[in-house]
C-alpha cells in the first residue's frame, strides 16, 4: 500500500500484480510455480484475505513490467475459468499477439480494490491498458485490439452477415442451460438448434476457415466461447451432442481451436463443466 500511494492511481494499478509479486507472504500464504495452459512458463501466487481486505486473487505474469493486465474469471484450483466474455476479449487481445498479464479474480469473494478501483459492477472481464486505461466491457477490449495492428476485427467486408449468422448462439444457449421450467424444455431446445442451424448454413456459404477466411474476425472473437460451452455443457448435463447435425459448425469450431489464440485464451473442457454446474 505505501508503494502503491507513491504512485498515481492509474500506476498502481496497472502496476497492481508486480507489486503483489513482490510482497512477502504473509502467515499462512502459499505460492508456487506453476506451467499453466495458455500461459507459458509462469508463476501463480495466491495470497490469503488480510486485514486490509484483500481477497484471493492468482497472478500469471506473462509480460514485461508495465505491460497491459487483463482481469479474468478464477476457475476450480487457481486456473483461468470459463468466462465467455473474457474468452471474447482474450481471443481478440492474443489474435494480435500482444503481450499483456493475467490475473484471475475469485467472483465468489470479490476483492475490495478491484470493485473500487478497477470495476464497480464486480464483472470480467477487466483490461488495463500499459497507459492506464480501463476497459470494462468486452466489447470494448475488441475495439482497444484492432487499433493494435493486423489481423482488422471490426467492419470487415461481409462482417454484418456474419454477425447475423452467430449472434443467436449464446442466448440460445445460455436459455437452454439455465431452463428450469419442465415445460420449456423443449422450446429452449429447439432455440438452440435453431440458432446452430442459422450458423451452419451460414458456414456453409462462407470462405471458412474462419467466418470470413483465414483471418480472425470480431464475430469469431464473438462466439468462439459460447460455441466451445455449447460442445462441452450440453454434452454434459443435456446428454446430447448438439452439433451433431450440424457439421460446418463442428469445423468450424474446430478450425477456432487450431488458432493460436485459441491456444493461448482457451480453459480445459472440466473448468466449462465446473462453470455450469451450479444450474444442475
């Protein structure tokens, strides 16, 4: 806190996880080096709830001092979690190859700074930029990216159809998952198929392998999350394959996955499951 006062506020905390780094550990604390997917070689240092307020937070450094931080969902173990908003920003922010830091925040036990000084809505994701600037919604780390150099995300030539194609999925599929309503079952069922089925007819039309060729577009950066939750949840908890009659989508998501960014932004298939667990 004494160092972090010397400073402006936008300095400390776009400083925030060096110097947490750097302090000593506290009774009872733990830290360990970790290989964490995504990340490279890094470290994770997790620090217990001080008198101060501070909660659990987990830190992987994977850039130099100064870089960009982007706040994300903590999962099950101190791993990325499963967050589709985030998944959105971080595919977009790695399809650029910039470098920046990850630190996982625990939604269950929100740390008092982040809500006070980074985001009063307690939401991920969050993105610090190296000159201090605060990103709040996904939507707006997406625009931040594109001014980062090649590949263009935004308003590309055919990008509104291809909006149209992907923009059903995720509530499609968030309306199946959260039913609860016996009744409803099969009406949320047949939204999500049909949303699958927009897109698949879409995708069969399209350059591929992407929705608009090689290149990462926004509307990948889009639904790239909810189409690897659909493929993993729905399999899970409804105990069917919902691509299964949609096979341009199945490649599609599967052409995602091949992307670096994916590599680089993705969590494992159990932390989706773990995500989704709290509906069944």
């Amino acid at each position: 806190r004494e160092l972090m006062s010397k400073m402006s506020t936008k300095t400390a905390w776009r400083k925030l996880p060096l110097l947490m780094a750097a302090l000593p550990l506290a009774q009872g604390a733990t830290s360990k080096l970790a290989f964490l997917p995504g990340f490279g070689s890094a470290f994770s240092l997790i620090l217990p709830r001080r008198s101060s307020g501070l909660a659990s937070v987990s830190m992987q450094a994977t850039g130099p001092a100064g870089n960009n931080v982007l706040y994300a969902k903590m999962g099950p173990g101190g791993v990325l979690g499963d967050c589709p908003f985030t998944h959105k920003a971080n595919f977009a922010l790695r399809s650029k190859s910039l470098e920046f830091e990850t630190a996982l925040i625990d939604l269950s036990d929100k740390p008092g700074w982040y809500l006070e000084k980074l985001n009063a809505k307690g939401s991920v994701p969050t993105f610090v930029t190296a000159e201090g600037k605060i990103l709040t919604e996904s939507e707006d780390i997406i625009a931040f990216a594109d001014t980062q150099g090649p590949p263009q995300l935004l308003s590309r030539e055919g990008s509104e159809a291809a909006m149209e194609a992907v923009k059903g999925v995720f509530p499609a599929f968030a309306g199946y998952m959260k039913n609860k309503e016996e009744g409803e079952e099969a009406d949320k069922k047949q939204a999500l198929s049909d949303a699958l089925a927009a897109l698949n007819t879409y995708l069969e039309g399209a350059p591929g392998p992407l929705l608009l060729g090689a290149d990462v577009c926004a509307e990948d950066c889009r639904v790239v999350g909810p189409l690897y939750h659909v493929s993993v949840a729905v399999i899970k908890y409804k105990e069917f394959d919902p691509l299964e009659p949609y096979p341009a989508v199945r490649a599609y998501l599967e052409a995602l996955k091949k992307t670096e960014a994916f590599k680089l932004s993705s969590y494992t298939p159990e932390t989706i499951e773990w995500g989704w667990s709290k509906f069944f």
